[in-house]
C-alpha cells in the first residue's frame, strides 16, 4: 500500500481509540493552524469523539473569519491546565516540532498519553504514536482533506470552511509556489459543497481595522535592502505597536510586501516582543527564469537561528535586543545569498 495511504489508516485506526483527544496546533497559529482545529474537532465529532481543541493564543482579528465557528478554548484563559489530565490522547496539527509547543513543552514530554501527528513542515523532532506527514502538501488542511476522504467521513459545512480557509491561506489564496493542481482541485470540490470563496476572501482579506493599515505604512517606513536590493528587511518594534494600536498578531503577511519588488528574492519581518526573543519571519520567491535566479531555502536559514518552516516560509525565535537580531539576520542571509550566487555562477 502507497506509505501515505498506511499513515491515513494507522492514524485513523488510533484516532479511534480516543474518546477525548486533545487538538492542539503552534503558537502564533495561522490560519492552516485555526483550520486544522476546527476541521479536525468537526471530523472526530462524527467518529464519535469529544475532542478539546485548545490554542496557546486568542484569536487575533487577521482571522476574524473563524468567529464564525464554535470558539478554540485558550490555554490559560477558557481551559486550565488541569483539565487536560482528562484527555485520553493527543493530535498535534500542522506542527511536529517542539519549539513549536513551549507553553506545553513539559507537559508533552512528562505525557504518557498516545500521540498523533498531521503535519507538512519540513522542520520536526518530535516522536508519535501515528504520523500522517506529507511535506508535498500546500496545507496541513489539505492532508486533513484527503484523510476524511480516504476514510469515508462526511464533511459538515463547518469542516468544509474551515479546511478551505487553510488551504487558501497558506497558498496566498493561491498565489504562493505551493499552489499544487492538487490544491486546487480540493478547493474546487470544497467551493462545489457550498463554500463560497469569494465570501472567504471578504472575510479573510477585507476586514482590517484602520490600526493595521497604520502598522503596514509603518513597517514599509522601516525597509532596508542588502545583498545587491536582493534581500529586504522590515522591522517593528513594540513603541511602533503601541503608536499605531496595533498588536503582533497585525505583522501577519506584513512580510509578502517587499516581495513586490523585483530583484527582492528573500524578505525578513523582525518584530519585537513585550518580552521574550525576537520574532524572526522569512520568506522566498520561487525560481522563475527571466524573474528570479536563486533558490533560497529559508527553512534551512531559520534552522541556524534554532527555527524552522517550509522551503519558502519559515520562522526563528531569536534572543537579544531587535538592532542585535537584526545585523546577525541580515549578516547571515547576506552571506548565504552572495554563496547562493556565487555558485549559479561556477
């Protein structure tokens, strides 16, 4: 049998043994994370399951469209700790790393509970009982697409939504280098079930409040290029958070920008905390002859700063004042794109 289909099975098979399994996604969860959480909670319903599906993060108003769903409980705030000792396994969705999963880091690694994985990301270190991983896949939401229908479950109109919003942000709303046929196609069989995507674009990309168009005039104010304009940097610091009104959870696609740029090949968001390490973003262009030259693998840049990601977006945590974080970032990709040039050229 093809591995993916044995994942599908093996991990259904253990699934079915859990009465109350908790979900859970990564911090600073995107819209494939809130997806997942809600799809997965909806598909595990109709196996008969009561699932807990709990975020470390409250919603941020970038992905206001989930307010239409039943609500994700936060950790701390609507569930506390103690109640997770009544969950009797665990499903980690579109993460598999555990940097991914400090706030509950000991917690997992004290469990005795069963352990399921569904995941895409290149970046992972994390054992489980059960792993449905598909690196090949736009979108966690994706693989949970194509397990319900290798499975036979229906899709309530909920999951439908939920998978679509995942699928469509994670490609850019089809934009981004992980645009598959396959991707497509699934969100065409989604669209055809009754979800409308142009209310989800609305929905999605449509709905700012003024604070974060503020924050975007603000962060583009701070660009720099490096690396011959090929690379770009934007910066947001919490006096520019506070002056604006805006909060952290505004930087999200802030990043995209500057890959309007031609020459632009990988773009950088540092954005500074209240407290704790630097948040490091990365994202890349996909080769393109006539367009683009180089092929900047960005999960490997942020895997030197002790992160992770996807060949053309990935994510680094990084100790130490923002300008600090910022010479070591632009010092190291710099150097990798001068070495990526250098050997086109040979």
């Amino acid at each position: 049998m093809n591995p993916l289909l044995q994942a599908y099975d093996d991990a259904a098979n253990r699934a079915a043994t859990l009465r109350r399994p908790l979900l859970l996604s990564h911090t600073k969860p995107d819209g494939d994370a809130f997806g997942s959480l809600v799809a997965a909670r909806e598909l595990l319903r109709t196996r008969g399951a009561d699932p807990l599906a709990v975020s470390f993060d409250p919603l941020p108003r970038t992905y206001s469209v989930f307010a239409r769903f039943e609500p994700v409980h936060v950790l701390g705030r609507d569930v506390p700790l103690a109640d997770l000792d009544r969950c009797d396994g665990v499903i980690l969705l579109d993460t598999g790393a555990w940097n991914q999963l400090l706030p509950l880091e000991a917690w997992l690694r004290a469990s005795s509970l069963p352990r399921i994985i569904v995941d895409h990301h290149v970046t992972r270190d994390i054992p489980a009982d059960a792993i449905i991983l598909d690196e090949s896949a736009a979108a966690t939401c994706l693989i949970l697409y194509h397990w319900a229908d290798h499975q036979g479950w229906t899709l309530s109109p909920d999951a439908a939504a939920a998978i679509f919003i995942g699928i469509a942000t994670d490609t850019g709303w089809f934009t981004h280098s992980n645009t598959t046929p396959d991707a497509l196609a699934a969100a065409a069989r989604i669209a055809a079930l009754g979800v409308a995507p142009n209310e989800m674009y609305q929905r999605l990309y449509q709905t700012d409040d003024a604070a974060r168009l503020r924050l975007r005039a603000a962060a583009l104010s701070t660009i720099e290029f490096a690396a011959q304009d090929r690379l770009a940097i934007l910066s947001v610091d919490q006096a520019t958070l506070a002056r604006v009104g805006a909060t952290l959870a505004d930087t999200e696609n802030l990043i995209n920008d500057p890959l309007s740029v031609r020459s632009v090949v990988v773009s950088v968001l540092l954005a500074e905390q209240k407290s704790g390490p630097v948040r490091v973003s990365f994202r890349s262009k996909a080769p393109l002859s006539g367009l683009c030259d180089l092929d900047m693998d960005v999960a490997a840049a942020a895997a030197g700063f002790g992160g992770g990601g996807h060949r053309r977006a990935a994510g680094a945590r990084v100790e130490g004042p923002l300008p600090e974080v910022k010479r070591l970032v632009v010092s190291r990709l710099t150097r990798l794109i001068e070495d990526a040039d250098a050997a086109r050229r040979t």
